[in-house]
C-alpha cells in the first residue's frame, strides 16, 4: 500500500484535488489516501495554516498531493498564520529541496500563449528550481534600527542568502540527471556579477559538472535569463537556479505558455517523498464554481506516480488521456477558444477517466 | 557652461556613444564635454576599471553620458576588477540611487516584439529601479566555513539584503512623482511573503503614499509581475521595486517591446546629477562594425537633458528626431525588417541630426 496525503487547500484547491484523486483512484493501483485541512482552511478549522495533523499526514506519506493554497481572506493575518507558511513549511519540514517545473506548451493550446506561434510552439522548458535554501530561511533576518552608518537611528529591513556547497551539489546532480534524460542542456542561472552566493553557485556547479560529460553546461545571469525566456524561449532545455530566481523564472517560463492551468510541479526530498501541486494558484474568485481547469493537478498526479512511486507506465497513460481531452477539443474557461468544447472542471475529470 | 562626462566604455560603447554626443552638440547649448576610459577599456589602459580620473570626472560633472561596458576579454579577472564593477562603483559613489527605466513600444516597431501585437502595441511602461541598497551592496558578504548546523564543516556562499527606511521613502518619492506625471498608478514590487526586507519595503510604500492621495498604489509580489509582465504588460504604468527585482524586471519588459536598442535609462542622485545609458550591453561580438543601433544612447542624451540639465524642449527635439527617423524607414539591423531602409550606425547619426 502507498500511503497518498491529499491535502486541498483553499480556492479551487478542493475541486481541481478532488478531479486527480478520481483519476489517481481509477487506475486499481494500491494507494491509501487520506485528507486533511492546509492553509487558510487549516487556520479556519484549526488556528493553523500548517497545523499538526496535517504535518505528520504529510511526514508519514510516500507523496503528497497538493491542491492551493491562499485567499483574501486570510491577508491580514500575521505573517506566521498566513495560507503560503504552510507550503513553506511543508518544504522546510520534509526536505523538499529539488522543485521540478516544467513549462511545456501543448500543441493544441499554443493560441493561448500572448507570444507569437513562431516563438513558443513545441516549447518544453524543464526549471529545476532549489526549494529549501537561499534567502527564502536564512537567518539571520528581520526589522532592526541601526546603530551606526549612514542611516544611523533609522530601522532597516534585512534577509540573508546563502547557499552551502552540498545544498548546491544536490540540486546539481538533479539537474544533471534531467538534462541526460532530455537534450544534455544545462543552463544555470546565477547572478554571479553581482552576488558571492552566486558565484559561489557558479563554481560548485563547475565542479559538478565533471562528473556529466554528455552535458553542455552553460551560465547565464539572471536578467539575461528574464530576457531570453521572452526573445526565445526555445534555446533553453534544462535550466538549475536558486530558490529566489528560481521562484521568478519559473513563472514567468510558466506564462510564456499562455496556460498555466495545464502545468504540474514536483518538489522532492533525498528519501524520494514529493509534493506535487499545480503551478497556478488558488484563484479565489472562481472557486466553487465548477469552472477551474484541473489538469495541472491532474498532471500533478502524474508526477506523483513517476517520481514517488516509480510507476512511470501509469503516469505515461495519465499525460496520454489528457492530450487525448485536448485533441477532442475539450476546454475548461481558462483554455477556451471559440470552436472548442467548453466544459465544467467535473466534466473534464470525467473525460479524463474516460479517456484512461 | 554644463561639464559633461561621456565614458564610452566597451564593446560598441564608443560608437554608439559617438553619435549621442554629436546630437548633443548640434544643439547650440553651453555644453563642455570630456571624455574618459571606463570598464574593460579603462583596465586595459590603466589597470583599473574605474581609475581615478574617470571617477574624478563623473563626480564634477552635472551628467555623465555613458556607453557600455564588458568584454569576454575581460570574463577571467578578478570579480573587483572586471568591467561591471565600473558602473557598480559609479553608482555607490554618485549615490545614483534612483534608475529609471522606460519600456516603450514604438508603434513603427510593433513587430520587433516576441509578442502578439494587441498584446504590447502602445506599451509604454517606466520602471523605477532602487540603485544603490539591497543585496547589491550588503553587507556581511562573502564565503564562509560554516562552525554549527546541518552543514557544519562546509563551506557556505552568502550574501545581506537590506533596506533602510530613508532609502525607500526616497525612491518611493521618485516613483509617486513620476506616478503623478503619467496615468497615476504604481505598482509596488517585493515579496513581502517571504522576506523581511519586502515586508518593510511595502510598510514604508504605504506609509509615502499618504503624500500622494491621487496615485493609485497596488502591491504585487515579484513572481507574480514577472508572469503579468508577459501576460498583459499594458496593465502598469509606473512600477516601482528594489535594486535586484528592478534588474530582473527591467530587462524583462524592455525585451517585450523586442527594440531594446531603443530604450535608455537614468540613473540619478539627490543632487539631481545622473549617468545616462541604454538598457542593452556593449555587444562585442558587433563592435567596431558601424552596425550598432545608436538610438538608446541618443535617447538617453535626451533624457540627460531632461532631468539633470532641465532641458525638456531640447529633450522633446531629440525624442521628435528619432521619431521621424522611424517614420522615415531607417534601421539599424537590430530592428531591420524587409521594406525597411537598413543603415549603419554613423547613417542613423546623421539622419537624427538632420531631423533635429
Ligand atoms: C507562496 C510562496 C511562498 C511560494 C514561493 O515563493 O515559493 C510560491 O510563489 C511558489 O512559487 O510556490
Ligand atoms: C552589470 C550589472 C552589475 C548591472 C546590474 O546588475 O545592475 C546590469 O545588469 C544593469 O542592470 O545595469
């Protein structure tokens, strides 16, 4: 039995969750899945955006499935008590320190993109973002007045990013690995003009990358990168970037597609447990209404079956069924074109299991 | 008599440079112009990036007209004397702290873009950029051996991100200012979410905006601009951010217009004395070819003359020259198209000088 911690969230996350778990049910494979609340419902039920119960569900679990989190509801909350600590959490708790993103640009979507056909048609990005280091933790970090320089007397707000050599190491050697999967090219994004981090960053993968021969390892800074990914999306295969730049890239790579509805992410420990959650958010303001787009989570549930489970075959029939709804013109609202068959997220889960 | 510096610097810096300058010295004003090495070119001369003369020059001068600096020759050098720490060091010792970075579409370049013409027809964007505080600056920096923690004994890159009060509120100042000059919305940048800094950062940008009840100030977290930059860029007006969420952004949106060989910056201090560049690099693989696009740099002389000269008419008939040298066909082949007249540097020199 693999134990599958299924925890929805807020907004759309029940309804698009509830559209994977069918699927991920349906295939007869033998999964336990068990729910619990996180986020702004977690700090409704139980005072606590990551409470307790929901942590451990997650700790003793093979995979989490992740839905969304956050709303307007809970903006004025303190920082600690706010719907996106919990996926901090999450991620500092478990170890989950390799993000996997892929931005890939569905044939049968590539209207959806505001950039031109000619610049993003068959576009397949994978950003291996780092998830538990750089400035998102490090200490030390706060509001503080100070006490000498030229801003003498004044507060000042501080963070402090670093990375050490093995939480770089180990990000490097996944994103090696993917690169050898894929088209041997890897990109690593870093601000090493500007940063000791980075440059720090730059050799470690330097270092790295004489155990990938086959793979042509490249540097590109961060501002260039933002460039690039607008003027040609197409030239990168793999890219490796910090927990920051990795958190801006990997979506503005995600919005070069047009349809951030359709994209799945994984975020893995060293022990091979993952979170796996769509790439968009909780969109409050259409949640309930049966009209959010679940095949990013269902994708995300792919994922799952190929990271955590090694059940590759299951998740290869899982991408399958999907670009089969899409041949068949089914559109929820975010995709929808005119011609197209518009359909309710229930309906496109039902059109997925069928397709299975 | 105005003391104008000009650095040239790398790369297709002097050629582009050449033009601005003959611009500004068809226009009849009491202008005294002397030029300097910096970057690559001031440490083949003089063994320093920013030798002491050119330094000396900048900081007596009203303005400082500036190419641009790099050069592979120089990738190997020690971090401190490489090109980049030129203008890093212009900006510390100037106190240049507010950049302001216009990314505009000129309707007769609508196609240059990656993106779909309804898209960003008509952008016109400025972004405001912090200069000389966050992470660029921070300190304690460096690498370390770390003494506790999960990664005791390793070694371990870092890097301070700060703010101080006074540092925002000026900035925001500009930012509102500009706000109130244009259609009255600024967008606030951080990622108040995750770091202390943005936190305070957003603090004190609600505090300034009690000085500008007519300027609509909206928040939004970086992630999330650089997905709305792609997605409908048209949407901001004024955006404001920190000095390394500006250098991502600003070179994100001025590459949808897809022309960033027409868009110039300024970088200003309190003192109302600015550097003046274009938003691209110094391309040394064109250099020394005459086929540059001077435009950005000519753009940038008129933004010299606006803000550090107070010459708004002067400004206005540089930005009409260009303009009509638009209307006219002509193009350098950065943004050369079939029916379009292609010419050289030195050409579209000469053409902005007879349209003045
Ligand atoms: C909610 C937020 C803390 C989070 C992040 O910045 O990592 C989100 O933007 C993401 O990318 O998953
Ligand atoms: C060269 C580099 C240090 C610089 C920066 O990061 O500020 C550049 O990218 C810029 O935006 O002017």
């Amino acid at each position: 039995m693999h134990q599958i911690a299924v925890l929805p969230g807020d907004g759309i996350g029940p309804e698009i969750t509830e559209q994977a778990v069918r699927v991920l049910t349906a295939l007869g494979l033998p999964l336990e899945l068990q729910t619990q609340p996180v986020g702004g419902a977690a700090y409704a039920a139980h005072g606590h955006p990551l409470p307790e119960a929901t942590l451990k569900l997650a700790q003793s679990a093979r995979a989490i499935l992740f839905g969304a989190v956050g709303d307007w509801k809970y903006d004025n909350l303190e920082r600690h008590l706010r719907p996106e600590q919990a996926i901090l959490g999450l991620r500092k708790a478990l170890g989950l320190f390799a993000n996997l993103r892929p931005a890939i640009l569905y044939p049968q979507l590539a209207n959806a993109s505001t950039l031109k056909p000619e610049v993003v048609a068959g576009l397949d990005i994978l950003i291996v973002r780092e998830l538990t280091g750089d400035i998102y933790f490090g200490q030390p970090r706060g509001v503080r007045t100070l006490e000498d320089g030229p801003f003498k007397g004044e507060r000042q707000g501080f963070d402090t990013m670093h990375y050490a050599e093995s939480e770089i190491r180990r990000i490097a050697h996944i994103a090696f690995q993917a690169a050898l999967k894929r088209n041997k090219k890897l990109c690593s994004v870093d601000k090493a003009n500007v940063l000791e981090t980075s440059q720090f960053w730059r050799d470690v993968m330097i270092a790295v990358s004489a155990e990938y021969p086959e793979v042509e390892l490249s540097h590109m800074y961060v501002d260039n990168a933002a460039m690039q990914l607008v003027r040609a999306p197409k030239e990168f295969d793999v890219v490796v970037t910090g927990n920051l730049f990795g958190d801006i890239l990997s979506d503005e790579a995600a919005m070069l597609t047009g349809s951030i509805g359709m994209l799945p992410s994984a975020s893995l420990n060293a022990a091979g447990q993952g979170l796996y959650e769509p790439s968009h958010g909780s969109a409050p303001d259409i949640a309930g209404q049966n009209i959010a787009n679940p095949l990013a989570t269902i994708l995300s549930a792919a994922m799952l079956l190929r990271y955590s489970l090694d059940e590759a075959a299951q998740a290869d029939r899982i991408e399958a069924a999907v670009q089969s709804v899409l041949e068949q013109g089914l559109r929820t609202a975010d995709i929808y074109e005119p011609g197209m068959l518009r359909v309710s997220t229930s309906e496109m889960g039902d059109a997925v299991l069928k397709a299975l």
